[in-house]
C-alpha cells in the first residue's frame, strides 16, 4: 500500500499548527489500525509529509510517538517501518490477552446490566448473518469483544485492552482466514455470552481464555500459511543472471 493510495480528503480536518503532531498521529495511527500501512512497510517522514500535506517537524513528532507505542520500529535499512511480530512475540500477544479477556469476561458475568446483556445477544445474530468474509467477520468480532469489555464496568481494565488490542493489525491477515475459525468462533462467542447472562463468573472465564487460546491457534495457522506463500513465491521467481564473462560467487 502507498500512500497516494489512502488518499486524503482537501477539507480533511487539518488543524492548525499547534495540533497538527496530534493530528498527524491520529492519522498515523488509524492507516496502521486499519492495516493501510502493512506490517514490515516503510514509513518515511516525507512521505507521510507529501501524504498529510504538513511540514516534516509534527509528522516526525507523531512517528516518534508511534515508535515509543512500538507500532513502528526500526527498518532493516535505516529509517522506520511498521512494526512486524514474529511468533514469540504473537504467543506472548495472545498469553497476555488470554488472561485480561477471562478477567473481563467474569466481571461483566457479574455486572453487565441488561441492555448490555441484549446487546450481546443481539450482537451474536448479527454476526451469524454475515456473509463469509474473513475482514467483515474481525471487525464485527472486535465489536462484539469491545462490547464485554465494557460491560466489565472496569476503566482500567478497559483502557489496557484497548491499548493491547491496537496491536492486532500488526499481526498480519485475520484468524478469520484459518479454515473453519468463522464457525468455532460462533460456538465459542455462544458459549461467553451464556455464561455471562446465566451470571456465572467462572464459567465466563473459562470460556473467555478457551476462545482465545483457540484464536492463538488459528493465529498461528494463518501465519505458517503465509509463510509458506511467501516461501512458494519467492520459488518461483527467476533468477538474477550474472553478466557474461563473470563467476557467481557461492555463499
């Protein structure tokens, strides 16, 4: 993804100079949220410049930020990229959000109230009309995970999910993508919400870390998968000939 391709809006809300840092971040932020800026890509300072139409200095500004966050980081070749995870740091991921899920998930058994409670519900049919699209089903998914968390009635425990969950887009494709991981995650979400509505703190646990363990594994799947892809890929691309009259050097 380029950035001529995200596009940018002439009457985009650009602040004034005091707030463009912020709102360069913003920015920033949400293409990598949204899995505009790809994990593994550059992000060079002129070009996100040219990008949001701002000076380099609050466009440095943000992206210093976003590397103290740890959504950028450095590149191989100088300069910075969008954070890659490899799979120890995605087991940890999942390790962490494991057990604040299950935390989550007992307390809104004990104090989601009941609108809450028919909201999930009502969540859990809307996502079973979905048609079988792996992204329609991950934002639908981050809702419904969202909607427990604040039925949790726990500030912070909501403000450390949200900020765990900002990682996700730096994963890669969605579980959703692991085969049949759309109708295990149906069960699973079923089994969260009648543990909550029937009060059942522990049961709501159980069932919580349950399903991320199972997300873990299709992560996992999805990622060996790609790897994969890019391995055949790179296969079957030609090779460099060596002009004539030199020796290829052997490693």
């Amino acid at each position: 993804m380029t950035f001529d391709a995200l596009g940018n809006d002439p009457e985009d809300g650009r602040p004034g100079t005091r707030g463009r840092s912020d709102w360069a971040y913003d920015r920033l932020y949400d293409a990598i949220r949204d899995g505009a800026l790809q994990p593994g890509q550059r992000v060079m300072e002129t070009e996100v410049s040219a990008w949001l139409r701002v000076s380099r200095t609050p466009v440095r500004e943000a992206m210093h930020r976003l590397l103290a966050e740890g959504l950028l980081e450095p590149g191989p070749t100088g300069g910075l990229q969008v954070s890659l995870y490899d799979l120890r740091a995605i087991s940890e991921f999942y390790a962490t959000r494991e057990r604040l899920e299950g935390a989550a998930a007992a307390l809104a058994a004990e104090h989601a109230d009941p609108t809450e409670r028919r909201i999930l519900l009502a969540m859990l049919e809307a996502m079973r009309a979905l048609p079988a699209d792996p992204r329609a089903h991950a934002r639908e998914n981050q809702a419904f995970h969202e909607q427990i968390y604040r039925a949790a009635h726990n500030r912070f425990l909501l403000k450390s999910l949200r900020a765990l969950l900002n990682f996700v887009p730096l994963l890669g494709r969605t579980t959703y993508h692991a085969p049949d991981r759309i109708t295990e995650a149906d069960h699973e979400h079923t089994e969260i919400v009648e543990a909550i509505l029937a009060r059942d703190p522990h049961r709501a646990e159980e069932a919580a870390r349950a399903h991320i363990r199972h997300a873990y594994n299709s992560r996992v799947r999805v990622v060996t998968e790609d790897v994969h892809t890019a391995a055949e890929r790179r296969s079957q691309q030609k090779p460099v000939l060596a002009p004539l009259g030199t020796t290829p050097q052997r490693e």
